[in-house]
C-alpha cells in the first residue's frame, strides 16, 4: 500500500487533508461528493484532499482537486473500520498531515501518529 500511497503522492499533489466528520453515502459521485465538500469545507481549494466514510466507517472516499479536475477515490477494508471521530461529534472537521493519512488509509488510528501521540505527562 505505501508504494501505491507513493506512486499517487507523485502524481496528485496534496498540500493540505481535510476529513469529515459526518458520514457521507457511498454511491454519491463526483457531483454528490463535491457538493458535499462545498457545504462542510466552504469550497474545494487546488491540492486539498477531502476524505469522507460511511456510516459504519468501513468505506472511505477522498476527492481531491488537482487544480485541474477532480479526483474521486474509494477504500473499503474487508475487515474492521477506519479509525473515524463520532459522527456528530464537534469539530466536523480535521485537518490531517500526510503521516495521519497514510496511517487511516490502512486502518491505525491516525489520531495517535504526530504531535496527538505526544506523551508529556507520566
């Protein structure tokens, strides 16, 4: 998967992640998932990536615009779930690095990987 998530980080520049909280229904395309990003981020900036899952959390899906067109993604996990916030929880939206990415995509949970994991306190 790393050399897939790498191929693809050469090809499709990303500055910026951006995931959604609420879940988003899986059969919704390009039009439907833009929207979607329109109403929860404001707007759809150039190498941002957008990732959505299903209620259950077992499908994710990422758009991403390329500055040209739009990307539309989709992973589903044969077992288990995505390490997704409480829909309904606040905030409705994360900002994630490219380490939490790569650590969502295969199903760790991508809140523990950077400055989150921190241990200070013993």
């Amino acid at each position: 998967m790393r050399r897939v998530a790498t191929r693809v980080a050469r090809m499709i520049r990303i500055d910026q992640v951006w995931l959604a909280v609420d879940p988003l229904d899986m059969r919704a395309g390009f039009d439907t998932a833009l929207g979607r990003v329109i109403n929860v981020f404001g707007a759809a900036h150039p190498h941002h990536a957008y990732l959505f899952a299903n209620r259950r959390a077992n499908r994710l899906k990422v758009l991403v615009h390329d500055g040209i067109g739009i990307w539309l993604a989709a992973r589903r996990l044969n077992q288990g779930q995505f390490a997704w916030p409480i829909a309904g929880s606040e905030p409705k939206q994360h900002v994630l690095t490219h380490e939490q990415l790569e650590g969502l995509v295969v199903g760790l949970p991508w809140q523990r990987i950077g400055a989150d994991g921190v241990i200070r306190v013993v």
